[in-house]
C-alpha cells in the first residue's frame, strides 16, 4: 500500500498543497510521468499536469468517478461523462494498476 503513497515531485507536490483542504486526507498519490501525477483523497481526485512554466490542476469529486482504467500507456478517468486521460511511463505501469483497482475497490464501499 505503501508504494501507492508517493512523495510527489516538488511542483507537484506545491500546488496539491495550494488546493488541498486541511479537512482531507490523501489516499494515494503517484507521479505518474514526468509530465503527471495523480492524488486521491477521501473527497476528491486531483489531477496534476506540468505545462512550460506551470502546473494545472483538475479537482474532480471522488463521487463522480464512473471508471477509471489503463489504455495504450494512460490512465484514464471517466468522470461525470468525460474521460480525463493521464500519461503514464512505462515504468510504472505495475503501480498504476494496483492503484487502478485499489480506486475500484474504494469506489465499490
């Protein structure tokens, strides 16, 4: 479970801090490429995406999430009707499946 809790990279891991409430507890957080990183807490999915100077971030309601899946090196998430797709590097492709159905598993409570 461990491994599904990462330090994020520190332009990541400041502006998560910036739009994280004090009141949530993050469930999982992963660097998913160079480019991406993912954070789950008990209220919302935040997505993280690095652009040329700066980072964007989507917060998502956990109670929207309709699927969330790995197709062709992205992690994708079916939210509220849209998909919102991450890249993800070849070298945590393991991880990000165990984080696929560790969401699954969450979702289903």
């Amino acid at each position: 479970m461990h491994e599904l809790l990462e330090q994020l990279n520190k332009s990541f891991d400041d502006k998560f801090k910036q739009e994280v409430s004090l009141t949530e507890i993050t469930r999982f957080s992963l660097n998913l490429h160079r480019s991406a990183a993912i954070v789950v807490t008990n209220n919302y999915i935040y997505t993280l995406n690095k652009k040329l100077f700066s980072v964007n971030v989507n917060k998502l309601p956990l109670v929207s999430l309709e699927d969330i899946f790995m197709e062709d090196n992205k992690l994708k998430l079916k939210i509220a009707g849209e998909i919102y797709r991450l890249p993800v590097s070849s070298s945590k492709k393991n991880t990000v499946m165990k984080f696929v159905n560790e969401v699954k598993a969450l979702k289903e409570k």
